[in-house]
C-alpha cells in the first residue's frame, strides 16, 4: 500500500516520498530475488514469469 510506504504524492518534491519509494523498489526487488533463489531461475526469469501471470489477469 502507498500511503503505509510513504510514497503518496510527487516523488520529485517530496523528500518522505522519495524514501518511501526507495523502500518500495527495494522491497520488490527483495521478493524478485527470493524467488529466483526459491525456484532456482534468474532474476530476469522471474521477472518475466510474473509479467506472463499479470498479462493472464487481465493487468498490463
């Protein structure tokens, strides 16, 4: 969730959205690379298996 992150608002003005942006990209990058030591594929494999699910959702 954004605002629990701080990342609400202009990221280019706000200096507690910028750090809460950093923590989310952080964060995500984190649960990519769990993932790819968990099933054993690279971190671009990962990233292009979840983009294959969102695309089946009905996300792009």
């Amino acid at each position: 969730d954004k605002s629990i992150l701080d990342v609400e608002g202009n990221y280019l003005t706000s200096e507690k959205s910028n750090i809460g942006f950093v923590r989310f990209i952080a964060m995500v990058s984190n649960c990519i690379e769990y993932l790819s030591h968990k099933y054993g594929l690279s971190f671009y494999e990962v990233i292009k298996e979840c983009s294959k699910e969102l695309i089946k959702k009905g996300f792009s």
